[in-house]
C-alpha cells in the first residue's frame, strides 16, 4: 500500500504550520473557581504539531502566525524557540491595554468522574486579524517544504483566517508541498460566526486544496455536514462509524488521499481507551489499541497527528506511520502540557510494545 502523495524527498523545511499561538492556563486537577496558581503551556494546534516534529522527532518545522509584541508575547516566542520551530511573525504592536492579544486557553486537567472545562478569552486576539497578503510564500517556501499544515480552530477565528489558510495551501501546492487540514471542530468558536452552517461552508472550501485530512466522526458531522454512519459502532473504539463515513467525504472530496483520527474511550479524566484508525489511499490502517493513565489530555491528538505524519515523512509503511501515530499520541498523554516531551526511540520503543517497567 503507498499514500498516494507527492513528498519530496528533501527540503529547508519538512513541514510548515499556519495558525494561532496561545497560551494555555492550567490549575491542574483544582477547577478554576477554586484555583490559587496555574501552570502556563504554549500551545495551538497546528503550533503542537510543529513543535512535536521538530523537539520529538528531529525534523526542521516552521510556523506562520501572528506575534505581539508584549511580556505574554515574549513568553510564547521563548517557548517557539525552545521547541526548535523556526518563526514566520506578523508582528503586533500592544496598546498597554486593550491589546491585540495572545489568545488565551482556560483548562484544569480535573480528576476521576470529573470531566475537564475548556474555556477562552480570544477578545482581539492577534492571530483573528491576520488576512491574505501578511506573509511573503515565496520566501517562506523559497528553500523547499515537504508539508504544511493548518487547522479548524484557526479556520474559525474570523473572516479573514480562511481566507489566508486557502492562500497558504494554494502557494504550498505550487511548491510541491503535501497539504494537511485537523478540523478539530470547536463549536463554541464556530457559534461565535454562523455555527455549523458556516463551518460546513468555509471547511468545504479548504478542503478543495487537502491531500490529507484529520478528524473524528463528530469532525465530520458538524463541519462537513456529513450524514452519521448506517451501522452505529459498538464502542468508541469500533472503527466502523468512521470507515461507513468515508465514502460521503469522497464523493465530495475524491483528491483527498488519507482520513485518518484518534479513537478515545473515556471512562473517566484519567482512565482512557486509547487507538486510532485511517483511510489511506483506498485501503484501511488500524493501529493497535491500549489503556491509557492520563496526567494531561490536552494535545493527544496532535501527538497523534505528527507522529502518523512523521511516519509518511520518514518513508515508513502505513502500518508503521499509523503505530508512530499512535505511540506518540498516548505518551503526550502522560506529560504536563500540550507539546510532547519524548524522544523518537521512546515512540519507536511504545510502538512496538514497550511497557512502562523502568529502564536501567
């Protein structure tokens, strides 16, 4: 089975995100009404996936965004550095007090039946204000990009976000990169825009320039508008209502060439079932499935995602990327934050059916 894609062999860069940085403020298990002191992680999700590239599999990775300039701003380009992500800023200037701003994430890990709270103050967020013509393609791409990547959450910052995603992917097809799209559905953002309806209506569009697509069932409800599946899945981890969907994306989209997502049973905050499954150019790819203890949530499916993208990256089989995928996904699960902390031989190692007995 091949991918079916165009990947260069070489490149500057191997993948190039757009989208929104921000910061995440985490409480740990103490929910925000009662919280006295909060972790800060840098995240975003097209962001994670680049930083997880670059810090965990030892690949060069860029990032578009919008960066302001003020102490939070400071914070988060610190953390873009470390990570190893080589930046494309706009750069905003901040009034001292009403911004723009780097957005902010609210979200305590909770603990056992009680489930985690995710809220936002994305009030004039920077990232929202970017449009077409802020950044010069020809030379983000000038040395060569193997892959870029963007994302549903920047999608439905504003009117103008989709717009830049659909330049971004346009001049990324003209360089030979390979396009990637999570939809990574939020409807607390979409409702702030038209809700569903015009999520159906922007996400249709992007998806005209998409080679490989991310996201779940429900991803492919709310914001595509596809019918539910005819066989209804005997548990979270049965691929059958996700595989009965594929079809009805194809029919719309018949140049996409992977749909891959995570599979999750939650049976509470810290006890997790844990797999993943994808079409891949017309042949299904199951990875192996396991019990997971989970420290932090946040950001396992973009452990997913970059670990399955640097299995394809890296030449592995499918079965291989989908492992990869998988591995790396669980163990961000076991670290604080919302980028990952493990070394390429430890995803080797989980994927190949490593325990958790320590090493000497």
């Amino acid at each position: 089975m091949n991918y079916g894609l165009a990947i260069r062999d070489s490149a500057a860069l191997d993948l190039v995100s757009l989208g929104a940085l921000v910061h995440r403020l985490d409480p740990g298990i103490i929910p925000f009404r009662k919280a006295h002191e909060c972790q800060i992680h840098v995240s975003g999700g097209e962001f994670n996936v680049a930083a997880n590239l670059s810090d965990g599999f030892g690949l060069r990775t860029g990032m578009v965004t919008a960066m302001v300039k003020y102490p939070i701003g400071d914070l988060v380009a610190e953390r873009v550095r470390a990570m190893g992500v080589t930046p494309f800023y706009k750069m905003f200037p901040h009034n001292g007090v009403t911004g723009p701003n780097i957005a902010s994430v609210y979200s305590d890990r909770a603990y056992g039946v009680r489930a985690p709270v995710v809220f936002y103050n994305r009030a004039n967020e920077a990232a929202a204000q970017l449009k077409p013509g802020d950044f010069d393609w020809k030379t983000i791409f000038g040395g060569g990009v193997r892959w870029f990547h963007s994302g549903g959450i920047f999608a439905a910052l504003s009117e103008t976000t989709p717009e830049l995603i659909i330049e971004g992917m346009q001049a990324a097809k003209n360089s030979g990169a390979v396009v990637s799209f999570d939809l990574n559905f939020r409807v607390k953002l979409w409702n702030l825009s038209g809700g569903e309806a015009r999520a159906r209506q922007v996400i249709g569009r992007i998806l005209k320039h998409v080679d490989v697509l991310v996201g779940n069932e429900e991803d492919l409800q709310k914001g595509l508008g596809i019918a539910g599946p005819e066989a209804a899945a005997t548990s979270k981890l049965d691929p059958r209502a996700f595989l009965g969907m594929i079809d009805k994306v194809l029919e719309r989209y018949p140049h996409i060439k992977i749909i891959a997502t995570t599979l999750r049973e939650v049976h509470s905050s810290n006890r997790h079932s844990w797999g993943a499954v994808a079409w891949i150019n017309g042949q299904t790819c199951m990875s192996p499935q396991c019990e997971l203890d989970v420290y932090d949530r946040i950001g396992g499916g973009d452990g997913f995602a970059s670990g399955f993208f640097y299995g394809i990256l890296a030449g592995e089989s499918p079965e291989q990327a989908m492992k990869l995928g998988w591995a790396h996904g669980a163990l961000l699960t076991t670290f604080p934050g919302d980028t990952t902390m493990a070394t390429l031989e430890q995803v080797r190692a989980f994927a190949e059916g490593g325990t958790a007995r320590v090493q000497r």
